[in-house]
C-alpha cells in the first residue's frame, strides 16, 4: 500500500477527498453479491390501469385478460395475421414514466401522502419505475450483450426511474430484419390464441392483434431498505373467481424455441429461464406459461412453469445464476442510486450507466434532453 506524497494538494488536517464522482463506479461482479437473499417483502397490488387500441390511459381494468388453458399440442400457427391482422405499437415514441405518474396522480391518496413540514415526501415510496427496468437490474450480474442508461430524478424525496434507450438498442431497433420483426409478433399471437376478454368466453384467434392494448398492475413492496412502487404489463389472470387475489392469480405467457437438443436445453435454463424468473418475482406473478414453437412459427408443446420452481431446475446446470445474486446487486445498486441523486430538482436527471464487464457509472445533467417527470406531475406534486 502507498502512501500520500507530501507535495499532495490537500491542507493537512483536512480529511483528503474522495475520486472526482463521475470516475466512483458500481460493480456488476457475481462474486460481489453472493451473500444472504435480501428482504424482499410480498408483492402487494394496490391497483392497476390499462391502455386501449390508442394508448390511452384508463384508471381501470378494462384490458384484464382471462387465460383458457391450450391443449398441450395445440399447433398454434403464430404466423397468422402478421400480414393483414396487425397493428404495432409505435416504439419510436418514448413514454417514459407517463402512464405511472397518470396513475399516481389518481390515486394519490391510496398511497398515504403526509405533506407536512416535517416531511417534505409526497409520497410514502423510494422508488418509482417500470418492472421492465428492475429486470434488467437482476440480470446484469449474468448480462454479457447488452447494457442500459437509467435516468434518474430525486423529486420531494422519491426517485423517479426511466430507462434512455442507448444508441445500440436504437441501432438495433432502426435496422431490424423482416424476419425478427415478424418474431416479434409471434409472442403477441399467442396470447391472442390464449386470452379471452372475460372470464366466461374464448379466445378469438380471428381477431386483430393491436399491441397498443395493455393490462398494467402496481405494486409495492420493499427491497431490504427500499420502498419500491412499480408497475408491470400483466398478460392474463385465471379465470376461475376463486382463484388467489392479484398478482397471486396473474399468467406471465411467452413464446419460445422448441428445446431439441441438450445444449439448447442448458442454452434456455442458463439465460431464458433468468429473464423468465427476474422479470415475474419482482411484482409476485407465480407462473409462465410457455408455447414451445418451432422455426416456421408452429407452437408444438405448451408447459407451465411455477416460478418457485424455477431456481430448483437450474441447480444441474454449472456455473448458473443465482436468485441472491440478482437481488442483492439490484439493492446495492439503489443504495448508490440514493447516495448519488442527492439534489431534489425535477429538472435534474442522474444518468446512470452501464456496459457489460464494465462498472456502472454515472453523469449528471441540468434541463437536458433528459429530463422525464413532465410538468403537468410536478405542478400537480408541488400544488
Ligand atoms: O418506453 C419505454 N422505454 C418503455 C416503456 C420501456 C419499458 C416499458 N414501457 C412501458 C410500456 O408502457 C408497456 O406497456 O412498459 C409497459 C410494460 O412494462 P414492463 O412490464 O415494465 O416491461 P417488461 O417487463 O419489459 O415487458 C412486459 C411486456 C412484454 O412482454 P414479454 O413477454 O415480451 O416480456 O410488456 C410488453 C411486452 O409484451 N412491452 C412493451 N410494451 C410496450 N412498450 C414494451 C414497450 N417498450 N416493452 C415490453
Ligand atoms: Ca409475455
């Protein structure tokens, strides 16, 4: 260890300070995170909102779907449609957190507001963003592709995080093949093919798949010391009126490639499986259901998966993620959040960043392109 050289510019007698902040970085290492599974507090829903066939927002259920159980071979064609029965949600139009503040806004009160002088928190949370976001922070200890931009607000004591899209996923997004564009599609085909509007009649499998139309839950919940509020896209519920309370009664569907050899069974237990569990553990969603098809988009099996079960079917596999990892790395990576978004200004954004085998780090930006709490939230929040 080396010791200060004497010409340091630092006056003696005051504690030396710390690297300029933009070079401190958070590391993304599994080895780090190894350590006892954090608090991780059970899910509560405390509403939800849907979008209809503009993406409009409505303070209700209206887009909920009911989930009619396939035949385990169903030969499904997902291809059908794409063509003359499709209409794709415009993804050039970023929406940020919008339709979370939207709901907010009308449901303030659910959410135990204490304005005080005291206090100056408008809401009783640490956290609000997107599930899709907290996925991506679970998986990044495992994540070798693609990094992430999450920008930052501290505003009356919560922070506000919505994801930037980085220039490669633009890239990626501006140049995709016709044949990835129509892969898209066949995930959205087969929630047609097994949803129905409500609980008492069939899927329409004739219809227009619009992916404007989304079901969204909000939950809270606490991870170790971080009171979170997110909200999920929710895909479909069971439809027996028995059936648990919300998010216990909520179907995560996905498609995916038919598993015919044992590497690509050790392929999808290593990476589909994380994505699979990361992104249904966070808001309590117990299952998936998964359409297994084939390369000309025909589903050839469909399985459930209990997420409970889902980190007991990868323990065969060698060097394979870990549940603990994923929590404690996203929980440390709010604690850095809330150490560094230390100014509360709506119009301050903390980009953070990250790259696969590099550390995040993180730049701070006043009244830029990035800023994301519109006005009508913060006037809204202020009066
Ligand atoms: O504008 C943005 N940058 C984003 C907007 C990024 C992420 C999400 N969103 C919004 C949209 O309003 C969407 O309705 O989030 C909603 C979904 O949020 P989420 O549940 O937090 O996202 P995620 O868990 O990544 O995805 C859930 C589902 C996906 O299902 P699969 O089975 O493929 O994981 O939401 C859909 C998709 O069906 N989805 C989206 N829908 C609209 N816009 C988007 C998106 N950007 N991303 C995923
Ligand atoms: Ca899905």
């Amino acid at each position: 260890k080396h010791s200060r050289p004497n010409h340091h510019p630092y006056k003696s007698g005051t504690t030396p300070r710390q690297n300029p902040p933009s070079s401190q970085g958070l590391s993304t290492r599994r080895e780090l995170y190894e350590r006892d599974f954090p608090v991780y507090k059970q899910p509560v829903e405390v509403g939800c909102f849907s979008l209809d066939s503009e993406r409009r927002f409505f303070n209700d259920s209206r887009q909920m779907r009911y989930y009619v159980e396939p035949d385990r071979n169903p030969n499904f064609d997902l291809r059908d449609g794409y063509k003359d029965r499709f209409i794709k949600r415009d993804d050039r139009v970023k929406e940020k957190l919008d339709h979370i503040l939207r709901w907010i806004l009308a449901n303030r009160s659910k959410l135990s507001s204490r304005v005080t002088t005291a206090s100056p928190r408008a809401l009783d949370v640490d956290i609000v963003t997107w599930r899709g976001h907290l996925t991506k922070l679970l998986t990044s200890p495992y994540e070798t592709r693609e990094g992430w931009l999450l920008a930052v607000t501290r505003f009356r004591g919560t922070l506000y995080i919505s994801e930037v899209e980085t220039e490669a996923a633009r890239r990626d997004r501006e140049n995709r093949e016709e044949r990835h564009e129509e892969m898209m599609y066949w995930g959205y085909k087969f929630e047609q093919y097994t949803c129905a509007d409500n609980a008492h009649s069939v899927p329409d499998p004739g219809g227009v798949v619009n992916t404007n139309e989304a079901f969204c839950t909000v939950v809270q919940t606490r991870l170790a010391d971080h009171r979170l509020l997110f909200s999920g896209e929710v895909d479909c519920r069971d439809k027996d009126p028995n059936a648990p309370a919300p998010p216990a009664c909520y179907i995560e569907l996905k498609t995916s490639a038919e598993i015919c050899t044992p590497k690509q069974r050790s392929n999808f237990h290593r990476f589909k499986l994380l994505k699979w569990w990361a992104q249904s553990f966070l808001p309590g969603v117990p299952r998936v259901v998964a359409g297994f098809r084939d390369h000309e988009g025909v589903v050839v099996t469909v399985d459930t998966f209990p997420i409970s079960k889902m980190s007991h079917l990868i323990k065969n596999e060698h060097n394979c993620w870990k549940p603990t990892v994923c929590m404690n790395f996203c929980c440390d990576f709010l604690s850095f959040v809330k150490r560094i978004a230390a100014e509360d200004n709506p119009s301050v954004v903390y980009l953070f960043s990250w790259e696969p085998h590099r550390d995040v780090t993180y730049s701070v930006h006043r009244d830029s392109q990035y800023s994301f709490l519109p006005h009508w939230y913060v006037e809204e929040m202020t009066s």
